[in-house]
C-alpha cells in the first residue's frame, strides 16, 4: 500500500486519475500531478485542470513534468487545502431536490 509513502511524503506525484488526486488531496499534502494525454476524451486533463485553477494542485503532463521539477518558481507549499469531506452534504441535497426537507 502507498498510504504510509503518501503520509511521510513532502511532495505527492500521481497520475491524474480521479481516486489517487482525491486521496492525495485528502492528505494535505502539495500534489503534482501528471495527466495522461493520449487518453480519448481526457477527463483527467479537465479534473486535474478545475482543480489547478482552484489552486489546490499542479497539474503537469510527462512531456513538461521535469522542467516543472526544476523551475525557480515550483514551490512544496501547499497551494489551498482541499475542504474535509462532509458526509451529509449529498443526503441534504437529495432530501432539499425531493422534497424532504
């Protein structure tokens, strides 16, 4: 398992799937993260990129990522931590959309 690395790390680098950018982001920690662009209909250019403009990672693709590693301005602070999960948000608005509430 990659739980104790992701923990003990200073700087996370993971694929741009949906799963790994939410446990990294679950963390606290900076992310970088590296898109695959030869995938059809690139949802992970669109997540990583949302999330990038919201300032909570970098999102790089493997043709940039080294020049991204050595630029003078690539920083480890976090950028803007991720909100906690909130657990009752999706019955809330289940419940306000029918009528429940």
């Amino acid at each position: 398992s990659l739980d104790e690395y992701m923990k003990n790390a200073s700087l996370i680098i993971s694929h741009a799937g949906a799963g790994s950018i939410m446990e990294a982001l679950a963390l606290h920690k900076p992310i970088l993260v590296v898109i695959n662009e030869t995938l059809m209909d690139n949802h992970q250019s669109e997540l990583s990129n949302a999330l990038q403009e919201q300032g909570y990672l970098t999102s790089t693709t493997c043709r940039l990522l080294s020049s991204i590693l050595t630029n003078d301005d690539f920083s480890l602070d976090i950028k803007k931590t991720y909100p906690e999960k909130d657990l009752d948000a999706f019955p809330a608005l289940l419940d306000q959309t029918l009528g429940f509430s």
